[in-house]
C-alpha cells in the first residue's frame, strides 16, 4: 500500500477532499472508509489494516479539507450521497467495498438506495436512523433540541446535551429537552463563543437523524448490506436504530466487538 495521495472534487456546493493508499497488485474493489461528521483522519489507523487493499477516506462537505461553497447551513444525506458516489465515479475503478460508521452509515444507506451499481458490499454501522426508532417522536424531538440548543447557546451546552443523548440506555423521555446538563460535568466550556459552524451539531444533527430510508430500494439493491452494531453500545440510540433498520431490511445486525 502506497502513502494516501490527496485529491480533490468539484461537486455542486462544495470542493471534496479525498485520500488514496493505492495497492497496485490487489485484484480486489477499492475499499471506502466514510464516516459523518468524522473525515479521513478518524480512518488513518484503520486504513493501515488493509494494506492489501486500495482504501479511500474523504471528508465529509463542511468538514477539515472539504469546503462549502453554497454557503448552506445543513446538509442532507442525500447530497453527501451524492458526494461519496462521484467520488467512486471518479475513482474510476467499478463498485467498491464500503464500510460506514455513525452518519457516515445513513449517508452509504441513501447511496445504495440509489446507486446500488457503485457498491458491492456495506457494512453500516450504527447508523442513527432516529425515524425506525419504536420512541421515534422524542428521539427525534431530542436531537432537534440539541441542535437548537447549539443555535441558542453554542458548543458546550450542545455537546453536553449530545453526549447525555448518545450515551442514554433505553427510550428516549418525552422531557428530555427539559432536563437541564451542565457543560462543565464534561469538562466543556460553558461561555458560548458565537460560533455557529460545528459540522456535527449544527451542519448534520438534525437531517441525519430525521432522514427517512428507502427501504423499498435497499430490500431489492443489488449491493450485500450487512448492518453492524456494537456490543457495549447496546441499549443506545444508535444501536437500538441498528437493530431496527437491520428488521426493516429483513436481517440481523452483525455484532462488534
């Protein structure tokens, strides 16, 4: 495997960065690591497990290399679909194996639904499809507080929302919006910066976890899915929304380790 070599993408409203480690022996699809909001740099070490394989990571629009040029607040997992498959196009090597983490997962799963040609396998994992959820209405009404906390209040008060939410065994309670975090019990600030630009609960947070899949697509894509969730996450939001899109898809998640 070669060092990663950086391109770029003009794609409509941004200009996307990826990176390539090339195996020039290897017979095998080029292997995609993606993730949402985390960009290339989440997959260095994972990336050096494949050497035989050619892997490519990106950063997701709005996120380190990858810069808007709409100007746009959100963004939909379908336009990151749509990113990602330019990306394969440009590879210009066929359909890819692709492994997706987090909102990385609900972006591959919009890709599939609609261009299933460009991927031969995905392991999704944990994507936090917050619409499958049997409490569908507070997990959703929970994570548009947290990115309305974020508008309101900025970074710290958000992120400490965010991580009371991730980390939350069990449904979601209807007054979750109501219960007061303080930022300092995780050793964020409490002073609110003014910036309004955080990928993740500004950018993501509400149209990653409001999307609604099409499950009709995924059940007849040529593609092998496989959904993944995590053994000590169980109980979570995204695990639990694992396990729910894996019964839409007529499946079992695989359990990781």
């Amino acid at each position: 495997m070669t060092e990663p070599k950086t391109y770029t993408l003009n794609v409509p409203g941004a200009v996307v960065a990826y990176d390539v480690r090339r195996n020039e022996t290897t017979t095998e699809p080029p292997l995609a690591l993606i993730g949402s909001p985390m960009g290339a740099a989440g997959f260095g070490t994972l990336a050096k497990h494949f050497s035989d394989r050619t892997v490519v990571t990106y950063d997701p629009r709005g996120v380190e290399r990858s810069k808007r040029t709409d100007g746009a607040s959100e963004t939909t997992p379908d336009e990151h679909a749509d990113d990602v498959s330019r990306i394969i196009s440009a590879l210009g090597a066929g359909p890819v194996d692709l492994f997706a983490s987090s909102g990385g997962a609900v972006n591959a799963l919009a890709l599939v639904a609609k261009h299933p040609e460009q991927v031969r396998t995905l392991i999704a994992h944990e994507p936090p499809a917050a619409q499958e959820l049997p409490d569908r209405e507070q997990a959703l009404a929970a994570n548009r507080d947290v990115h309305e906390t974020y508008l309101r209040k900025g970074m710290g008060p958000a992120m400490a929302k965010f991580i009371t939410l991730v980390m939350l065994k069990g449904p979601v309670p209807a007054d979750f919006g109501e219960r007061p975090v303080d930022p300092a019990m995780f050793g964020l600030p409490t002073a609110d910066d003014g910036a309004r630009n955080d990928p993740l609960l500004g950018q993501n947070m509400v149209t990653c976890t409001h999307y609604r899949h099409d499950f009709d697509a995924l059940r007849s894509a040529s593609t092998r899915i496989v959904i993944a969730a995590g053994a000590e996450s169980e109980g979570e939001m995204a695990n639990r929304a694992a396990h729910a899109v894996a019964a839409r898809l007529g499946t079992a998640p695989v359990i990781f380790p």
